[in-house]
C-alpha cells in the first residue's frame, strides 16, 4: 500500500511539473499573457453580429442545458483551440456548446456553435491583467471597496470585464459590467 502511495505521488508530481511549463506565446494575439502562464485565446469569430452572439447566448442561459460529450469534429476543434485544457466540462442548450475547463488553475468557459465557431470566451483574470483605463472607472465609482473577482469577457468584436467588488468589514459587494474603453454597463450592489 505504501508503495502505490509512493508512485501515485510521483506521478501526481510529473504531471504537475510538465503542466507548468512556459507555454508558446503568439506576440501578434492581441490577447493577454502573462509570465504567470496566462492562455492565448484564439480568435473569436466575427461570422455573427455582436447582438447576434449576445442573443444566442441569452437563449443558451434560459433554456435547459444538459452534460454531453460533443461531436468528435468540435472536441478536435476545441483541443486545437485550448491544447493545454484540463477539467473539462461540455453542457449543450439552444444549439450552442458551452465547455468550462481550466488552464493553469485559471478558470475558463468557452461559447461554440454547432459548427464550432467560436462566439465567446470568458477568463479569469488577475488584477494585474485588468487594463488601467477600466480599473480606475471601478475604483472611481466604488473607491471603498476592494476588487475580488475579474473576468474577461470576450465575443464577437467585444471586450468587457466582469468585476466583482467588497467593501472592507461589509458584507456589501458590487458586480460591474464594464466596456474596455471604461464606459460601466451595468452594475448591481449587494448589501
């Protein structure tokens, strides 16, 4: 027993040791990466209009999704798409596919059609990645509260960042919707 404890851990280590190798950075991506391992995305495609995506999603998000595995050609196309992906999880509702998955312990899901045109993606971001402009309209309107959680949405043509926000010694928390360029969306407040 104590054996195959001993060679469990040894495999667990191998894996964790090749898992966190610099990974290719494509320099012409206008995507961010960072030296902590971030994943270039792959384009999003612009085949739809951003309102189309935007629909296509909502429609996804109401209706009733269910775990699938997905069509060999998609699976194919994802593992090109995210080759370092791992925890993989597919959900399929309103023709779309939706797949959460991480890469080096960041947080991913990813939008594709049944086509595997890829609409959206949504990453876990760090504070450090988040662009200045946007970071100082969040602290700007909520100069009491800390950030906690960012992603990074990506689809169509879009950028936006989802942050969510906590007072010091509140339980008062604040979830922005914010462009790229600043401009805040939507914001709700928690108290």
């Amino acid at each position: 027993m104590k054996k195959l404890m001993f060679y469990a851990m040894i495999a667990v280590a191998f894996i964790l040791c090749f898992s966190c190798e610099n990974e290719t950075v494509n320099p012409s991506n206008s995507s961010v990466a960072t030296n902590l391992g971030a994943e270039v995305i792959p384009a999003i495609s612009t085949q739809y209009s951003n309102e189309e995506i935007a629909e296509m999603i909502r429609l996804f998000s109401i209706s009733r999704e269910v775990d699938v595995i997905p069509p060999a050609e998609l699976q194919q196309k994802f593992r090109t798409d995210f080759p370092n992906a791992y925890d993989i999880e597919w959900e399929f509702g309103a023709d779309i596919y939706e797949v959460e998955f991480e890469i080096r312990y960041r947080d991913y899901e990813v939008y594709y059609d049944r086509q595997g045109v890829l609409l959206m993606c949504i990453t876990e971001i760090m504070l450090s990645e988040l662009p200045s402009v946007v970071k100082n309209a969040a602290q700007a309107k909520y100069p009491e509260y800390s950030f906690e959680d960012i992603d990074k949405i990506s689809r169509g043509s879009e950028v936006f960042y989802k942050i969510e926000m906590e007072r010091f010694l509140s339980d008062s928390e604040v979830n922005l919707l914010i462009k790229s360029d600043g401009v805040i969306l939507n914001e709700t407040i928690d108290y």
